[in-house]
C-alpha cells in the first residue's frame, strides 16, 4: 500500500489540496498557541464590542514606568503592560493627554477616561475608581546628600524638606502619618533630585527603580540613597467606578500576562536589552513551495526548544545582571540589602559575629569635577577591583551608591573589621590612577549588637562612616557609643 502522504505524487491534486490545508492547519495552530483567547464572558465581550475602545490618562513624566513623550505618545513600562491588554482585549486603548498626574486623577474622577495605566489604590482613589489586582511592586527609598547620615523612614524627617509631586500618594500618606515632615511640592522627581543635590529641599522620595533611573541619568555624585521607608509600591489599573464589566475584563487581560511578557518588558526598561525571534519567512517558504507540513511541525519544534533553552540562558543572565552594579561589576544596593538580611538572620541563630565596613572615597566630586566623569569612573573600578583583591571569601562586597560601599564580613569582630578596613586605606593610599594620580577614602565599622537590628546596625556604620570624614578624612572610624549621642 503506498504511503498516505507521497510528495513524489505530483499529479495527485485532491492530495495536493489536503496537504496544503493540513500544513496551513498546523501553522495556525501553532501561532494560536501562543495566544490564548481571554475567556471573556458574553456580557463582557458585548459591553468592550459596544463600547469600542478605551480611553487611558497617565502619569506624564514618570518614567521608566511611564510618560508622555515628545510626539505625544504613551512609553514606559506602563505602555507596554496597557498595548499588550488592548491586544488581549481586542479593543484599542486610547491615550487622554494630561499635562500632570493631578489632572490624570482630575479627569478620571470625572470619567473624562476610562482607565488610569498606573497608581497605587487609597481610600480617596477608591471613591471614584475601581482597581485591578497589583502588576508591579516596588520599594520606596528616601535620597539625600551624601552627608546625611542614615533615614530610618519618614520619621528620620521631621522638621525637614520632602520633596513630592502635588496627587502621587505619598503626599495624604505622609500628611496622615508623618505630620511633622515638611512637604515641598516639585514638579517631577529630576526636579526634586537637582534640588537635593542643590541642597534647596533635604530629601526625595521615590520607588527605587524610578530614583536609581534618574540618579544615573543625571549623574548627581553628591546624592546617595539615605534610606527605606515603611510605604511599598503595589500599583494596579485604576477603572472608573461606574463600570464593573470594564473592571472584570481587564482583571483578566493583566491575568493573562504571563511571566515571559513581564519579564521581557522588565528588561525593556531597565537596561538590559536582548532580542530573541524565530524568522518563519524560509519556513513558509518551504511550506508553500514544497508542501511539507510535517516537516514544518518538526522544524517549529526544534526552533521552540532552542528558543527556550536561549531565554533560559538570558533569564540566568538577567538575574545575574540584577544583582550587579554594572560599572564596578561588583553587588549592587539591592543585591546587597538581600545579603545583609540574610546574614543578619544567620548571625542571630547562630549567635556568631556579624561586622559592616562602609567607606566612602574622600573628595569624589571634585575628582569628577576637575578630571571628568571617565576619569572618576576609572577610579571607583579600580577601588572595587582592589577591596576584591583583598577581602575574604565569604566577605561580600558592594557598591552601596554613587562612591559608597559596604563590605559584610560574616563571623567577623570589630577588631577583625577594623584591621580590614585600615589594610584597604593603605591600599587606596598607595594607589596611582590615570590622571587622578592618588586618592583617600574614609571608612566606618560597626559589629552587630544583641540589641541592633539592620537599620541599627547601617545606622552605627554610618555614624562611624561620619566621624572618620569630620575628622579629616582618609582615615577608619568605629562605632561606639558616644556616636550615638551626635545629633544626626
């Protein structure tokens, strides 16, 4: 009997045609399982048919989450989440211009759009907006000049200057909570940075993406992450509150966003770029010329399992590159606040000594002021490279931000501390770097007390960091406890 699918059958044209339509089948298929159908119900599908499109207000200048663009366009990580729901929802969202994020919440409460991209969810929002589950979350820090010494929170900020925009929700939060903080309004967060820097208004607040996006697009040397607070990011898609199919609908278009898209548009955003895509032109050429559509099947196999194995490759580089401060190449802040977590825990347990070396490099604006910024980047690389040379293997070291850094030393005393920490100065010291020539940096050591917690025990390192500059600079200073009586 001859095969049932015999390609040396040319004249066969009921065969051609069944070959043609089983290969044009599979290739359907295959695309349509990379895009499930939402299961809207009927009432939902109805409503978003008859309604045929959205209309979106944002926060305008918010970036890397979002803003309005030059062009009027909507771009940000915001953007991408909002284009893939209009394509799940199959219905187009519209972007209502604003010149402010208080006149996004201005037309929102009076419906002049549909949906907010963006926001956290508060009582007073709550009024007049329904609310998706949370897509992003994202601690909030506090920014200040390099000599401030460590913010334990809004609290740390009373009788100072605090940056806001008028309508993001750290302003009733704060207002409720933190009445003695005094409030400055700014118009975005790059404003409210070149007035720290400046030293115009004491600190900003932010979400730590939005901030280290604007500390490194600005280059402040002189701004330093002071401190967390005790508010968390867990921003959602804000609806109008008159339209609970429209709500229901786009719970389950951000549902169906799974964790490749998010992850793609993560990367997008935050600087690490990478582009994975299979090029079907030849097999659709093979497939229409040559008809071959279990050759096809087969083919797409083999290209998916390679692209899989790829984006597995990618994602073990991206978590590595999340943890790395890009320039030195070694932790960065976040990595390193896991870190110190952990060891806090393992030293609690364990009953075993934890110590922290803070140094910071003595002068550095005027490094880069003199020689430049490649000049002072050659210097902070070479730092680095020097303090990995030197430390311990299970000592962990990082930049703690701009020409900061901290080194955890896991069952190590003070004393031990210490004697690393003044072993790096004479390193620095001897040093000879490009056009720089020599550099200083000044260190603070503390050990972790039965009574300290970790912001105690960043606080004392801090404190310690503090006095070697007061008094003179290049030189290693120890927490003790008459530090704590300085006021801070």
């Amino acid at each position: 009997m001859e095969p049932r699918f015999d390609v040396r059958r040319r004249n066969d044209g009921l065969g051609l045609v069944l070959r043609c339509a089983i290969a044009f089948a599979f290739v359907c298929f295959g695309f349509l399982s990379q895009a499930w159908a939402l299961e809207l119900t009927d009432a939902e599908q109805k409503h978003l048919a008859n309604l045929g499109r959205l209309t979106m207000c944002v926060d305008p200048s918010w970036m890397p989450y979002e803003k309005i663009d030059e062009h009027g366009a909507h771009i940000g990580i915001a953007a991408d989440f909002m284009a893939l729901a209009s394509a799940k929802l199959g219905v187009p969202i519209e972007l209502v211009p604003t010149t402010s994020w208080q006149e996004s919440l201005d037309f929102a409460q009076s419906h002049k759009c549909d949906i907010l991209s963006l926001l956290n969810k508060t009582d007073e929002r709550a009024a007049y907006l329904n609310f998706t589950d949370p897509y992003i979350d994202a601690a909030v820090v506090l920014v200040a000049r390099d000599e401030v010494l460590y913010l334990n929170g809004f609290e740390d900020l009373a009788n100072h200057t605090l940056g806001v925009i008028e309508g993001y929700v750290y302003e009733s939060y704060i207002r409720q909570n933190y009445p003695e903080v005094r409030l400055v309004y700014v118009d975005n967060l790059q404003d409210a940075l070149l007035r720290v820097s400046k030293g115009e208004i004491f600190a900003a607040v932010d979400s730590l993406f939005i901030v280290s996006h604007h500390m490194q697009k600005l280059g402040l040397s002189n701004l330093k992450i002071a401190g967390q607070t005790d508010f968390t990011h867990a921003l959602r898609v804000g609806v109008r509150d008159d339209d609970l199919l429209m709500l229901t609908a786009m719970q389950k278009a951000m549902d169906d966003i799974g964790p490749d898209e998010r992850n793609e548009i993560m990367r997008k955003w935050f600087s690490f770029r990478f582009e994975l895509g299979t090029d079907y032109s030849r097999v659709w050429q093979v497939v229409i010329v040559a008809l071959l559509g279990f050759a096809f099947v087969i083919y797409r196999y083999q290209v998916q399992k390679r692209f899989n194995r790829q984006l597995q490759e990618k994602n073990r580089d991206l978590e590595r590159l999340s943890e790395i401060d890009r320039l030195t190449g070694v932790f960065n802040r976040m990595k390193l606040d896991d870190v110190l977590e952990a060891e806090f825990e393992r030293s609690r347990r364990y009953q075993r000594s934890l110590s922290v070396v803070m140094f910071d490099l003595d002068r550095f604006k005027q490094v880069n002021d003199t020689f430049g910024h490649q000049e002072g980047d050659a210097v902070l690389v070479a730092c680095a490279q020097a303090v990995r040379d030197n430390i311990r293997q299970h000592d962990v070291f990082g930049r703690w931000g701009g020409e900061e850094f901290l080194i955890l030393c896991p069952e190590t005393t003070v004393d031990g501390a210490e004697q690393l920490a003044e072993h790096l100065r004479k390193a620095f010291e001897g040093m000879y770097v490009g056009e720089v020539g020599r550099f200083t940096a000044s260190f603070g050591v503390a050990e972790l007390s039965n009574t300290d917690d970790i912001r105690r025990l960043v606080r004392h390192v801090d404190e310690a960091l503090y006095a070697a500059k007061e008094a003179g600079r290049n030189t290693v200073r120890v927490h003790t406890a008459a530090l704590d009586q300085q006021p801070s």
